[in-house]
C-alpha cells in the first residue's frame, strides 16, 4: 500500500468507481487509490445473494451513463448480472489496478497543520490530500433490539447476509420486515418451506414491476445503434421523473396512484381481512413504493402467515408476536433493514476539533456531496446522512457528479459555505 494518495475513495460501489472512473477520465495517470474492506468490488450487489435478489429500478437506467450495457437479461436486473456488470466495467475501464480490496478503513483524521488526511487502515497507514467517503448507505445490515433474540436454538440471520449453507426445505421460517428485500425473497423461498409466518410492522404501497425478458433483436439493436440504448435511457428517466414531480407538485393526481395500488391488492389477495392488514394508512408516496408481481399473493396462500402486531420477542423455539402469542420455527430470517441514517464511516472520519462525523452531525446531518464538517475541508461524502433517492438519480448523479463544470471538486460546509479545489494538480487544502 503506498505511503500517500491524492485522492483517496473508501468504498468500491457503484457510487466509489463512479468518483474513480471520471478522475482516470479527465487524468489517466491521477494519484487516486480507493480501498475497500471485502475481497471484491461490488458494494450492496456484492454481499446481497439472497434468492429473488434484483433491483427495482429499470436497467437501463441502473447502470453507468460512460458504460452501458446491451447484455441485460431483463429490464430489472438480478443480482449476478449487476456484479458480473460491475466486474467488466472496472476492468474495460482500467479502474482494478487502483482498487487495494481487504482494506478496511479504520480511522481518518484531519491534520490542519500539513493540510492532508492521517489515514489508518488493516493493511497499514497512509496519507491522503482529499478523501472521499463512497461507502453507501446499504452496507451495514441492521437487527432489531429484540428481547431474548440470543436464546434462540435456530438458523437466525439477515437477508443481506444470507446463509446459503442452510437449507430452508420443510423449515418453519419466521421473517421480520416487510420491505424491498422481503417482497422479494419471501415469494422465492414460499414453496420449500413448511410454513412462513411474515412478522409486518407498516404496510407499503405495492405496485406491479414491469419486468420482461430482453429480446435478442433488441440487444442486437442496443450493440449496432447504441443511440437507441440512451434514447431508451432518456426516456424511462423522464417518465419515472415524472412520476415524483406529480407526486410532489401535483398531489391531487396520489389518488389515482392510490386506487391503481389498490386494485392490485384487490387482483392478488381476495380475502378482505388480509386486505385490510395490507392497505397503508398513509398517503401513497409519503414512503417507499414497493414493486412485485408476487408479493401480495404469496402472502394470501393457505401455508403463509401474516402477523401485524410485530415481534415482540424470541424465545429458544420461536417467535412472539405483540399479542403475546408464540409461533414455534425453525429459521428467522430478518429483513429489517440497514442503518442508512449513521453508517459505520460516520464514527471514523474526524475533523480539525477531532470529533467524528456522526459527533458533527448530532441528529442533524449534511447534504449530498458535502464534507463532514467545515473542520475537514477536503472530505467529501457520496452519499448524505438525510437523501437517498428513490426513482434513477443514484448512478446518473454518480455517473455526472464527481466534477463541475470547471473541473474542480465541490464541497460546501455545514456552516453554508462552498469551495472547490482541483483533483489533478497542485492545490492549497488550508482555509
């Protein structure tokens, strides 16, 4: 590992080799170095294995704008064609031989005195003049605090690190959460167990995803013309732009929305007490739309339960519900989540004053391509504390972000303020 970097990027997902990638376009020879803790590059898509695992925005939009792929499976892509995607534009790119994988950044600080970042990871220190914080805000999966949770004698993990070495044939399965990776693997793993007990804290609004095989002519289509892939690209952004513009600018038009989400739980679930557990008490839009063809009719099978009172706790043989009933199972599967709000680089990065991030943030963190602090004037997070994005922003603001228009690196302190200072030559990092 080298002694120092320019630029230094923590974290080899989407949104690290996104930074990465336009440094080495605008300068092939830059001094940038990104590190990250597991054997491989990929991010969410590298540890997310569960079965159904797929991504809910339209691929073409879900890829990077300088690498577009004509080899898509289908209009939502699966997990091993995200990573296999990942893999082969890291190395067409040239960006491998800038990534030290096994590298798990330990602390970051600020030292005003020669304007550079000490840096201490598990293969050794360095120096870095910028430091770019591309961790993601998915990477840290997150288990409930729930009483006697260590008592229990099962198969207990999370969906994002899912054990495939345990076989759930004939198993009695609880699963805890409801949400984007629920609604996936939930219907995948419904025919080998015994029986599912779905533990549901809120509803969501479920939607229809629109997902279809890839034709052969169209992928020839996308390699002869690839002006017809980006015209795609354009068009399926706009559209899915336009639906967040109506829903934020025109909620007049939620209704409709509304009795479309409904009529789709009308199709897939005829009982109406079922119903009535899976219908939100909110306003479609205020949360994260949920899409799946299958989801809410897993849910009305004979051999599915739903709980809605939540788990209240875990006993050596099963699980409890919030009216104090026990159901006994052999496996709980939790998909609650992760913890997008304080990510674990939060506590590692400090400022001149030597307080860490999540310190500076105190219950009120920063914006989108921000630095910790005005006390760390060359830091810069990928990902804000308070915005991720729910339609196709991520990888087209990852793919055009990184550089402004006078190729310089943007950053504005909490305090308001704004400086930029160039990647690729000489520059004072002092105020």
């Amino acid at each position: 590992m080298p002694g120092h970097a320019r630029v230094l990027v923590v974290g080899a997902g989407f949104a690290g080799l996104a930074v990465t990638e336009r440094v080495l376009r605008d300068d092939p020879a830059a001094d940038i170095l990104v590190i990250e803790r597991a054997a491989d590059i990929g991010g969410t898509w590298r540890d997310n294995t569960y079965p159904g695992c797929a991504c809910d925005v339209p691929t073409a939009l879900y890829s990077f704008s300088f690498a577009p792929s004509p080899d898509w499976s289908h209009t939502f892509a699966r997990q091993p064609e995200i990573q296999s995607y990942l893999r082969k534009m890291v190395a067409v790119t040239g960006i491998r031989d800038r990534i030290l994988t096994g590298c798990e950044l330990l602390d970051a600080s600020w030292d005003d005195a020669v304007g550079t970042w000490r840096v201490r990871t598990s293969l050794g220190e360095l120096t870095a003049q910028t430091l770019v914080a591309a961790t993601g805000a998915l990477s840290t999966p997150r288990l409930p605090d729930v009483p006697g949770i260590e008592t229990f004698r099962g198969r207990l993990f999370h969906s994002a690190t899912w054990d495939h070495d345990y076989d759930l044939t004939g198993k009695r399965v609880a699963v805890v959460g409801t949400g984007a990776s629920a609604v996936q693997f939930v219907p995948e793993i419904a025919d080998r167990v015994e029986r599912l007990t779905v533990f549901q804290r809120t509803p969501a609004w479920v939607l229809p995803r629109g997902d279809r095989t890839l034709s052969r002519m169209e992928k020839r289509l996308y390699r002869r013309i690839p002006l017809t892939q980006k015209i795609v690209r354009a068009a399926i952004y706009t559209a899915r732009e336009g639906y967040v513009v109506a829903m934020a600018k025109a909620p007049r038009l939620l209704p409709a929305f509304r009795l479309f989400a409904a009529a789709h739980l009308r199709r897939q679930v005829p009982d109406r007490a079922l119903r009535r557990k899976l219908t939100p008490e909110f306003t479609i839009a205020c949360k994260r739309i949920l899409l799946s063809n299958d989801w809410l009719r897993t849910l009305a099978r004979a051999d599915v339960d739903l709980i809605d009172s939540g788990l209240a706790g875990v006993t050596a043989g099963g699980v409890v519900d919030g009216a104090g009933t026990e159901t006994p199972v052999d496996a709980i599967i939790f998909a609650t989540g992760f913890s997008p709000t304080e990510p674990p680089v939060a506590r590692q990065l400090r400022g001149r004053d030597g307080r860490t991030l999540a310190q500076h943030w105190s219950g009120s963190p920063g914006r989108t391509w921000v630095p910790p602090s005005s006390d760390s004037p060359t830091c810069s997070s990928c990902t804000g504390r308070t915005r991720t994005w729910g339609t196709a922003r991520s990888c087209t603001c990852w793919s055009r972000r990184p550089r402004t228009s006078t190729g310089r690196w943007r950053t504005s302190t909490a305090a308001g303020s704004s400086r930029s200072f160039p990647l690729h030559r000489r520059a004072t990092t002092r105020r």
